[in-house]
C-alpha cells in the first residue's frame, strides 16, 4: 500500500501540545462560563440517576450476585432487555475516570465471568459476546470490537490509577492479553448458538484498520479509536507497539475518506477503503454518532492531524443549519433528515467535537449539552452512556491514567 497522507505526516511521533504531553484537559462547560462547584453537581447527578437512580426509569447500572471473585454488576440495554460488551465497557470506562472503583470491579467480573469466551474451540475465544440476557445467557456469542477496545483501554487506566490487584482483578495482564488476541487470534471455526462461525484477529493486517467483527471483513467507523491507539503503542506488548502507530495513522487517514466532504457525516458501516457497502448502513445513524468523538478526542489528546479540526467545524456548520437545539438524529450523508428526534447521546457527541473545533459555533454545541437532562425511561441506555461520556469529556475529566511507576 502507499504510504497515506497521514503516515507522512507522522508515523512514529506524536504532538507535544496535547493533553498526552502537558497534562492539561479543556473544560469546556468552564469556558463557556460555568462554575466548577455547577459542573462538579452536575456531571455527580447524571452519574448517580444512571447508576443508582429509580431501577424502573432512571438507572441502568443493577447489582447482581456475588461470585468467589466478589460482586457483580451489569449495564442493561433497556430498550432490548439485554446486556452488550459496548456499554458494560463504557460503564468501566466511566466508573474509572470518576474513582468508582467498586462499580469497575462488579462491572468487570460480570463480563469475565459470563461474556469472555476462555473455551480453545470457540470461534470467540479471547474475545467476549457482544449481547446476553440479564442472567448471563449468551444471545449472540460473536464479539463486537468497539467493546473489547474500550475494554482494554479502561483496563489499563485502572491499572495506572488504583493498580493492579490479583487473578481477574490484574487488569494490566488481561489488558494485555486482550490485544495480543486482537491482533494474532488464529482462526477457529466452530459452533455458536447462532451456527458454526469462522473468526479470527479483530483488527484487518493489510489495512491495519478494525474490523466489524472477526467473522466479518468491513469496518464500523465508530470504531476506529486512534486516540486509544496511540496509548497500545506506548503500554501495549512491545512487539505489537509499531502495528498500533500505524493503526492509529491508518484511523485519521480513514476520517477523511470516509467522512462527506460537506457535512462530515460518517456511516455506520463502511469498507476499509472508506467506501459505502450500500443499504440502510450508508446513512449516518446511531453508531455514527460516535465517530466525531473519536476524532475530536484523538485531537485533544495528541494534536497530531490538523485535518480533524476541519472535519469538526465542518460537522458542527452542518448541525448549526439544521438548528443547534432541534436537529434530528439520523441523515443521509449529504444532509437529508430521516429521524426527528433530538436525541441527548448525538447532542453529546456533537458537544464533544468542540474538543477539536475552530470556530467559535463550538460553544452553542456545548450549551446544548449543558441544558439537556440526563436520560431516562425507555432509550436510557445509548443515550445515557454517550451522555455521561460527553460531559466527562466536557468538563475535562475522561482523562489518561498513566501506567504506576515500578
């Protein structure tokens, strides 16, 4: 393949005016005028009616039962009545960034101890089952990746907040353990209880991009994290460190192909080379609403691809002509509305743009933030997950925990 843009720009560096290199975190809501005891209240509030709040309309986070490694919780996908890695590892990434540690620890033996597939003949193996029941019984076995990077990621800064304890609780080691496989799992073909599935690595070698799933050879922009990339390079095993420079390089390059070039609208699904699949998946929809985060995080964090910028304030102009405060949720690449509904996950990801933004719109986006309430009754769970991830971007607090000097 030839070198890409991106690669020539950096492919073994990284900028040293993010948050990476000084240390310090934008707090939008601050900059937009708001106090810290008000943010300090508010961020608290969401987190506490999500994970402790009314069972029935406000909380998705529930108590389960206690097994010999200790407690066990689960994230609960209300709407679908079911359990999925995406929003168990999102809760764990939440829990350590605001110090809940208890609720990491009941989040992650849940998953290890009914989503991780340890069996040598399952095509999962080393991977875990994207949707269970609330009891642990599997609904479709196959992973999701977005699951397994934020699982690791958050592994790893718990690691560097609390440190690592023993057996499930070494969170470097299963970190670790996670993105050897991600890489180098052989091929199994074997049944599941939705038919036999052949899977290997998650990520795709050629184009150093991640895969949908991996049984399947395409991409989910949403996935494509180069934020988190950049830290596997530093604290991931040594010999996989060049492969996730050229992941993260490979990530930024794919923003630009696959983003419209109006209105940075991004699909849900998408071949590697940034192209469309065709169908339903072409249109900017639930998955897509991520993508921006990940860019505008990757921005703030390493400051390394001017290009996100643009794709920020292109994304946000096209928001601001749809009107800041009643956008819908769903388009067509080039703009046209397909759903009505201003949903407070995709006003969380907009906000999070601002991350990376020029233009002083950003400030509107983070204001809607602010005034939207914390989600509750029946679509809790996405929005409230992406909710609770874009105040803590916006009030500086997702931030990187560094590995714990030996």
């Amino acid at each position: 393949m030839a070198m890409s843009i991106g690669m020539a720009l950096l492919l073994n560096s990284a900028g040293d005016s993010g948050a990476f290199a000084t240390g310090r975190y934008r707090n939008l809501f601050a900059e937009s005028g708001h106090t810290a005891e008000e943010i300090a209240a508010k961020v608290d509030a969401a987190f506490q009616q999500l994970s402790h709040g009314a069972p029935n309309t406000q909380a998705v986070y529930y108590r389960a039962k206690t097994n010999a490694n200790g407690p066990l919780a689960y994230i609960k996908d209300v709407a679908s009545n079911d359990v999925r890695s995406e929003g168990m590892s999102y809760g764990m990434m939440i829990a350590v960034q605001l110090d809940k540690k208890a609720e990491f620890d009941a989040l992650w033996n849940w998953a290890r101890t009914y989503m991780y597939h340890e069996a040598p003949d399952h095509p999962g193996r080393g991977y875990f089952s994207w949707s269970l029941s609330t009891d642990g019984t599997p609904g479709d076995e196959m992973p999701a990746p977005d699951g397994e990077e934020y699982f690791a990621t958050s592994l790893y800064f718990a690691a560097g907040r609390w440190g690592n304890g023993a057996g499930v609780y070494d969170y470097k080691a299963a970190a670790d353990r996670l993105l050897k496989d991600m890489v180098h799992r052989e091929v199994i073909t074997g049944p599941t209880r939705r038919g036999v599935r052949t899977a290997g690595p998650m990520f795709n070698a050629e184009y150093a991009m991640v895969r949908f799933s991996p049984d399947r050879d395409f991409t989910d922009p949403s996935y494509h994290l180069p934020a988190f990339y950049e830290l596997w390079a530093r604290w991931g095993p040594e010999a996989d460190r060049p492969f996730w420079r050229k992941a993260a390089v490979a990530s930024r390059d794919f923003f630009q192909r696959v983003a419209n070039p109006v209105t940075a609208l991004t699909p849900d699904y998408a071949n590697f080379d940034g192209t469309l699949r065709g169908g339903n998946r072409d249109n900017f929809q639930f998955d897509a609403w991520r993508t921006a985060m990940n860019w505008s995080v990757d921005w703030a964090w390493w400051q390394t691809d001017d290009r996100e910028r643009q794709l920020s304030d292109r994304l946000q102009a096209f928001f601001e002509s749809k009107g800041i405060s009643t956008y819908g949720n769903r388009f067509t690449l080039d703009g046209m509305q397909l759903g009505e509904d201003h949903s407070p996950g995709l006003v969380a990801m907009n906000a999070v743009a601002s991350l990376a933004a020029t233009n002083p719109r950003a400030r509107q986006f983070v204001e809607d933030l602010w005034n939207t309430l914390a989600p509750s009754g029946r679509y809790r769970y996405y929005d409230g997950m992406l909710y609770l991830m874009g105040m803590l971007h916006c009030s500086g607090q997702f931030r990187i925990w560094l590995p714990k000097e030996p």
